[in-house]
RNA sequence: GGGCGGGUAGCUCAGUUGGGAGAGCACCGGCCUUACAAGCCGGGGGUCACAGGUUCAAGCCCUGUUCCGCCUACCA
C-alpha cells in the first residue's frame, strides 16, 4: 500500500501527448478490411483544407470518437474514415490573399501555376486541422485519410460526373444564376445566405410611348431598370385592361418596352405593374422566356454597369444605383420613395451581395436523384435523429431545383467537358480526347470551369473508400454505419450525398444520420470572429484537459438543442475527471494484484450493491449510446461515478478494505472493487479517453491498452440483486435520516452519536441489524441499538425513514426549540404531500379507473405518510413535554 | 409567407410509452473525517410561459394566445 502510485492531482497534458502517440504506434486506430456482421463505419464530415479548429468540429469529431471507441470497445470492427475537403473558393481565396501579399495575383501566374502554388499551400498549412483533430483524441484510421483532390477521389468524381452527362443528368444552358462579382464564380442557390435589409422601394414612372401619364413600377434595385426589356401587369387586373398605349419608355434610356400580361405578377403589391429585368432577376427571366423578351445584361460580372447602361457603364453598381436614382429625381421619373425591408442574398464565402446575372453554366437535374433520396427514408433505409430533422430534409428534396454546379476558379476538379472550336461539338469523357468525334479536329478546348466542392463532397462516403474500384473497403463497410453532422450541412452536404450514393452504389450511404446541435456562447449567441465572442477549443484543452472537455460536449449534447459553451462549465467535469483519478488512487492503495479470470463473489451488502448497480448503469450507458442519446450516458455515468461509486461505495468499503473486518472481507472486497473500477474505466473510456487509459495501467491485472478491453457484460442479469439494492435504500436511508439531525441540529462531526432504531418489522430490524458496523461507520456513531418500539429515549432528536424510528441521544446537548422546528418542518412537509395523495383515494373515479397497480402504489404511500407522520408527530409532542 | 425548436429552481438545462419535478452551477449552514478543499456532510429554493380542452390523472396529449431563437421562400 503505497501512495506513491497516482499523483494527488490529475495533470492533463503530459498523459494526453503520451497515450496518444501510443495508440498510433500502436496501430490501434486502423480498421481491418475483414468482412463480418460487426463491421462498423463512420465517414469523418471532411473540415476545410483552410480551416481551423472550431467549437462545430470539436462537438463533431468528439461524438464521432465516443461512437468509435464505444463500438470497438463492443467488439466491432470500427474504420473511421478522416480526411479533408479542397474547399475551392475558400482555399483559392486564402492562396489569392497570399499571393497579393507578395505583390502578385493569380492571372500573372497563369492557371497551371497557381494550382502549383495552391498544392504547395496545402503542403505547407493544410494539415493543421489534422493536428487539430488529434489532440481531441479522434481514433481516426489516419493511415487512410483523404482528400477530396487526390487521385483516386478524382477519377470518381470524373466518373460521375461523366456517368451524370450521358444520362442526361447534367446539361449545360444560359441561366440566371447567383453570381458573386467579388469571387467572380457563380454560386449554387445553397451558397446564398439571404439577410433581411432595409432598403428602399422605389416607385418609378414609365410614361407611355405617345406621352402622358404612364405606368408607375416598384423596385429596390433602380439600377436593374437599365436591364428592363417590358413592363408586367396581371392579364385580369381592370385598371390595365385598357390602355392608351402598348408600350412605355424607359427613362434614362429612352427604350421603347412593351407592356405584357403575365400572371405572375401580383396585383395587390404596388400599383400591379412589374418592370421586368430578364438577365438580373430569376421570375423576370421566366416572364421573358414565356414572352420571347429580349436579355439585356446592364450589369457585369465585375459588378460594373456594361455599355448596354449607355451613359452609366463603368459605374460600380451601388454608384450607379445613386447615380439612377439622381436622375430620376431631376428628370422627373421618381414618384417617391419609401423605406423598404428586403431580403437581400450575400455569398457564403466573402459576404458580398449576390447579383442574380444571367450567365451559361453546368447543372445537375436533381428531381429524380432527389425523389429516390426521399424514398430511402420514408422507407427506413436511412433514419434520421432525431426525427424532426426528417421533414425539413423531405421539404427540401420535395422543392429542390437544378443544382448549378460549375464555378469559375481555378483550384477545383476542372470540369471534364471539351468543345470542339471548329463545329462546335461538345465531348464529354473520362479521358481528355484526341479529336473531334465529328469533324476529326485536333485542338479541342477544354472547359475552364471547376465543379462545385460539394459536387466533390457528395460522393465522400465511396469514394474515399476506393469507388469507382470494388475494393475491399467498400465491400466491408460500405454503406457506413451513421452519419455525424450539424444541421447546417444537411442540405449541403447530406441530402448529396443520399442522392449520389443511392445513384452510384445503389445504396444509401449511411443507415443513420445523427444531426447535432450547434455550439454557441454562454449567452446563446451564434459564435463568431465578428461579434469575437469565439472559444478556441485548444484553450479550452488547454485550460482544462482533453477529458474534461469531451464531457463537457457530451453532456450537454441533448438531441435537437444548441450548447451553450463556457469555461465554467468545463471545470465542473474537469473535477468530474480529478474525482475519478483520485478514486482511482484510493483504489490502487488497495489494489496490489489484478483479479482478471476470478469472477468477484460479493459478500458485503455494499459489494452486492455495487456490482448490481453497475450492470445496470451499463445497460442504460449502452441503451443510451446506441440511441445516439450521448447527455444521457454521459449524465448516468457522472452520477453513478460520483455519487454511487465514490459517495456511498468507497466510503462503505473503507472499514472491509484496510482490513478492519478480516482477510476474508477484505479479499472479495478487493475483488469487487477491482472489477467494478474495471468497468468504470472502460464504461468512461469513450469520453474520457485519456485518463482512464492513464489508469488502466496503473491498474494490476489488465494488459496492453483500454482500447482492446471488453464492454462489461450486461445482456445477462448475473449480479443484478434487487434484495441488495432494496436493503442499500434501506440503510443509506438510515444513515442520512442520522446525518440530516447532525447537519441540522448542528452538532460537530467529529461527536460520536449514540443512536436507537426501532421499527416493528423484524425483517427490518434483521437488516439494520445486519448491517450494524456500515451505519457506525457511515453515520460516525457511538453505538447503535436496535430494538422493537417500545420506551423512547428521553432528550433525543427523531428522524423516521420508511418504518424506522430513529432516535439520536442528545443527553445535555439537545436544543429543544431547533428540534421542535425541525419536526414541525418535516411535519408540515408531510401535510402536503399527504393532501395529494388523500385526493386520490377520495376519488371514486380514480379508485375505479386507474390501473390497480397504480391505485396500489398510492396506497402504500399513503399508509406510509400517515405512519411517519405519526411518529414524528409523537416525537414533536415528547419534545414538547421535555420542555416543560 | 411557410416550417421547426424552445419558454421547468437565481443561472444553464435534463425529464422517450401521461401516474414520484430532477441534475450541475450558484446560495445557506457545518467540516482539513486516514483518495480528493478541484473535496466531504446537511439544507433552502419551482402556479413546469398563459388560457382552455381530453383524462380518474397532464411538465408530457389536443386547441388557442404570447414571447424568444433558428431554418426556408422568386412579391417587385
């Protein structure tokens, strides 16, 4: 028995560093490629090449690990597949920056060498976030990680893209689309973050070609009108049915528009006439394609005003929108003006506001992908938790539109399309072709475009595993287990991957997906740089310990609500984490063999009691983890850890283990406590993975690391004891009936009680009696006798639990008025509870319909309140006369 | 405009077939009791947002109201 073994605290850091480089040399992450019922399979949602570390991953990724360690902790074959994302404007954004910093941009490099540079960034910077990850603890099969620019992911997405093409599910055509004039690319309709703003509507008038009057249009964009081609009314609307002209001229502009009924306009909004812009506005483009309307594009991709703006080209387009606006006013056009909320779109990326511009680029027709991905869940093929994530998917995929899915940057998987410059021939192919199909031409062009990183993302679940290849990966775990992601992907990222995965492997990617919260401040606010309300999850680390960190996530990760993350709450569960590392010391003083093959052959009611409860502790850990319920298990763990274990078990056992009650006592006590401490390690190994393998070997009898353990048994009921559990109640009862008159009646802890328990049971009297030594012990009394009501000790204060009376000798020390006030107390207490109960029973209809069991349990209650009323009711009125 | 989530102790939140209102922190009182003062023991504290309804019984189910948050949308 030495000390010496643990240190008196927990010291984080240096364990962390240690164990984890362990487990790599050790090989303990890598997943065998064997086929078996237990395969399990989790894709790590690939973080951005440029990012670092955030609240989101750190959630994210310490989930994901819990489920791993949990899962090969149950005997499965885990592969947890990491990697990174490309993220092409993100990436090609943060090189563009680089670049300027040295005086040079991307054009002055030319294409082929800025993605040398790019490759060289990543080299450099990119696997920051890898390290990152690590110091989570994430048990990633690093040896695999991907990114979505390699090779081999590469020639898939060529593949489906191709495979997408010649099924008619990719075409190309003028559109409008969501253009971002500062990272001149199109966007995907996703990539539009919409804001409301307030803005202005301004009423316009068009006088009519022959003069006079006119129409008057709303717009908040007063710059579009120089992109105007017609001017709409609703066909029934009676104010336009008949007008002195079928044309008005647009100001500025002196354009002749003609006036069209479409009914799409809204004849409630305004004065019902809509001018209407094809190339700059989505429904104007409908309305002109229904109405053969001409396109004219006033704005350019730069985000300045083209020759088709006459006297306004070159302006930057919120210059040009004042710049209209003034001449309206001093020309006369301008009818008022009135403020004007409105949702303005903004680009994911750089926060520019988007110009919808018409423009030719690639698209996915999504319907039928989608249709199927909604199939596979109404079916049960995939789940999503919690459920109410289900219908916002449905809705999305129910109203989806064609998915723009070419961007023009640079760094990106450069669209596998070439057009023949002499016929115009369009050549679609896995491998660049050496002529012209049609007119035999040998200098085909290839498109510029790179595809959507998401496009990429999409296909992640197969093809990091080796797709278009059947590999053995795929073949083994392949659809992957679950999905652990934010909500603010599953459009993005999730409801792709459904579709690609359904198309190309016929099979969803995932059985299920486990939507979690976000992490925001301890105020409930979003985090981010601008507000700088941003915890750095390494200073976290940190501060308090990987651990400690991890149980903070996994406690608070309730389904379908957002954490609120602050320091403060970190250190509660780094205690958590001292408190297991000291109870761990304790045991280790008494710990000096290992008891692996001996099954423990619990004696003591507390051994009993322990090795029963931690079965049942086991069995809600592994209900609660297998429901992705993670505040759950980690809650009932902190609990039993801290209150059941430590509390009441190593308190209980002291006396058994330093020998006071024999070598036979204290040997199946070892045996016990060894067992139990076991299993705790390993039931808070996956959230607490560093120190319990720190612990696990300091602890005799185990070998090699935690990570091969086996999950403790719970699927049999062998030391589940209700007799035990039932006697423990009794007897913590007792002893904290005992501790509450110390507490109370404010007498020292270190004055030995004498106490008296009478109760007419003699079942319960046997028990007590059974259990003399642990109430002395645990309640620090002098002495404790046991007997059949009868003469009540004179000066003493009362406490009843279930049929005991309990009476504390308080010779010389009693106060009579503060027990006079406790009883009272507890009296009035009971009062209460007891009308309830009484209503019941007083109800005819409850004693009638109620289920007999139920009308039983109030029963039993009710006979119990009115006997410990009782009691303590004689006890007040003893009191009462003492006093006297 | 549509949809979703939430309103439970001073704070942050659990509460999954409707039948005991709970945890952590904070607070009050007492303890250096031989693992831990990052600790131990005891204690106080709630009209479960509001109003109806279903039921013998509602924090939980239904309807309405209200406040907060989020997502989504092509009314200029």
């Amino acid at each position: 028995m030495s000390s010496d073994l643990l240190d008196k605290g927990y010291v984080p850091h240096e364990v962390e560093k240690r164990w984890y480089s362990f487990w790599e040399k050790e090989r303990l992450f890598a997943a065998s490629e064997a086929v078996a019922e237990t395969n399990y399979s989790i894709v790590i949602p690939p973080p951005n090449v440029t990012g670092v570390l955030h609240m989101g991953h750190a959630l994210n990724v310490t989930l994901q690990d819990i489920l791993c360690r949990y899962r090969r902790l149950r005997g499965d074959n885990v592969l947890w597949m990491p990697g990174t994302d490309h993220a092409g404007i993100a990436t090609q954004n943060v090189v563009e920056k680089k670049l300027a910093a040295e005086g040079k941009d991307r054009h002055q490099l030319g294409r082929d060498k800025f993605i040398e540079e790019v490759w060289r960034w990543r080299q450099e910077y990119g696997g920051a976030i890898i390290n990152q990850l690590k110091r989570l603890g994430a048990s990633c099969d690093w040896e695999r990680e991907r990114f979505t620019m390699d090779e081999g992911l590469s020639t898939a997405v060529r593949k489906v893209f191709v495979d997408l093409y010649h099924q008619g599910l990719i075409y190309r055509g003028n559109y409008i689309i969501n253009w971002c004039p500062r990272c001149m690319t199109a966007l995907a309709d996703l990539e539009v973050e919409h804001e409301e703003l307030d803005g202005n509507l301004w009423h316009v008038r068009y006088p009519f070609k022959e003069g006079g009057g006119g129409i008057i249009v709303a717009t908040t964009r007063p710059e579009t009108m120089l992109g105007d081609t017609a001017v709409a009314v609703h066909p029934d609307d009676e104010r336009y049915q008949q007008l002195e002209s079928e044309f008005v001229i647009l100001p500025l502009m002196n354009r002749e528009l003609p006036i069209i009924k479409d009914a799409y306009v809204d004849m409630s909004f305004g004065t019902g006439a809509l001018k209407v812009t094809p190339a700059h506005d989505p429904n104007d483009f409908e309305i002109a394609n229904r109405h053969n309307l001409e396109r004219v594009k006033a704005i350019g991709d730069d985000g300045n005003m083209t020759a088709e703006a006459g006297r306004f080209e070159g302006l930057e387009r919120y210059a040009c929108r004042k710049a209209v606006v003034e001449a309206l006013k001093t020309e006369g056009y301008l009818e008022r003006v009135e403020p004007y909320k409105h949702g303005v779109g903004h680009c994911y990326r750089c926060k520019t506001v988007i110009e919808p511009n018409l423009s030719k680029q690639w698209f996915v027709r999504v319907k039928p992908l989608a249709e199927k991905a909604v199939e596979a869940v109404k079916n049960g093929h995939t789940t999503i938790v919690p459920s109410m994530w289900t219908n916002t998917y449905y809705d999305w995929m129910n109203n989806i539109r064609d998915w723009c899915i070419s961007r023009q940057i640079w760094w990106g998987h450069q669209i596998p399309a070439w057009v023949c410059p002499d016929c115009e021939e369009t050549i679609v192919a896995m491998d660049t072709p050496e002529s012209c199909p049609k007119c035999g031409n040998n200098n085909l062009v290839q498109e510029t475009d790179v595809l959507d990183t998401w496009f990429s993302s999409a296909l992640w679940p197969f093809s990091t595993m080796g797709w278009p290849d059947e590999t053995p990966l795929l073949k083994a775990y392949y659809p992957t287990s679950v999905l652990v992601t934010g909500f603010d992907i599953l459009f993005f990222w999730v409801a792709r991957m459904m579709m690609m995965g359904i198309q190309f492997m016929d099979d969803v990617p995932f059985k299920d997906v486990y939507v979690h919260a976000l992490v925001r401040d301890e105020d409930g606010k979003k985090m981010s740089k601008s507000l700088g309300n941003v915890i750095d999850p390494l200073t976290i680390i940190e501060g308090y310990g990987t651990d400690a960190f991890r149980l903070t996530l996994a406690a608070f990760a309730a389904q379908g609500r957002d954490i609120k993350m602050s320091e403060k709450r970190v250190e509660g569960y780094q205690h958590f984490v001292n408190k297991l590392w000291n109870a761990a010391r304790l045991s280790l003083m008494h710990l000096t063999d290992g008891y692996p093959d001996s099954e423990p052959n619990p004696q003591s009611l507390p051994d009993r009691w322990i090795l029963s409860r931690t079965q049942a502790v086991t069995r809600t850990v592994a209900d609660a983890l297998d429901g992705y319920r993670f505040n759950e298990a980690a809650g009932t763990l902190y609990q039993f850890v801290w209150h059941e274990f430590c509390d009441w078990y190593l308190e209980a056992v002291k006396p058994a283990l330093y020998g006071n009650q024999g070598e036979e006592n204290q040997a199946s006590t070892r045996k016990v406590l060894w067992r139990v401490l076991k299993d705790v390690l390993i039931l808070l190994h996956p959230f607490v993975p560093f120190v319990t393998e720190e612990i696990w070997h300091k602890l005799p009898g185990t070998e090699g690391s935690i990570m091969k353990a086996d999950f403790p048994t719970f699927r049999d009921d062998s030391f589940t004891d209700p007799e035990a559990e039932k006697e423990m109640e009794l007897i913590t009862g007792v002893i904290t009936g005992i501790r509450n008159i110390r507490g109370e009646m404010n007498l020292s802890p270190s004055m030995a009680l004498e106490v008296a328990a009478q109760s007419e049971a003699e079942s319960t009297r046997e028990i007590i009696n059974r259990h003399q030594e642990l109430v002395i012990h645990l309640a620090r009394l002098k002495s404790l006798s046991i007997q059949s009501p009868g003469q009540r000790p004179k000066t003493a204060a009362t406490a009843v639990v279930e049929d005991v009376t309990l009476f504390a000798s308080l010779e010389g020390v009693i106060d009579f008025d503060k027990e006079l006030q406790r009883l009272s107390k507890e009296i009035a207490k009971l009062d209460q509870e007891l009308a309830g109960v009484s209503k019941k029973l007083g109800n005819e209809n409850f004693l009638n319909k109620a289920p007999a069991d139920i009308v039983e349990k109030v029963k039993e209650k009710h006979t119990g309140l009115v006997e410990k009323k009782q009691k303590l009711k004689a006890n007040l009125d003893r009191i009462r006369q003492l006093e006297q």
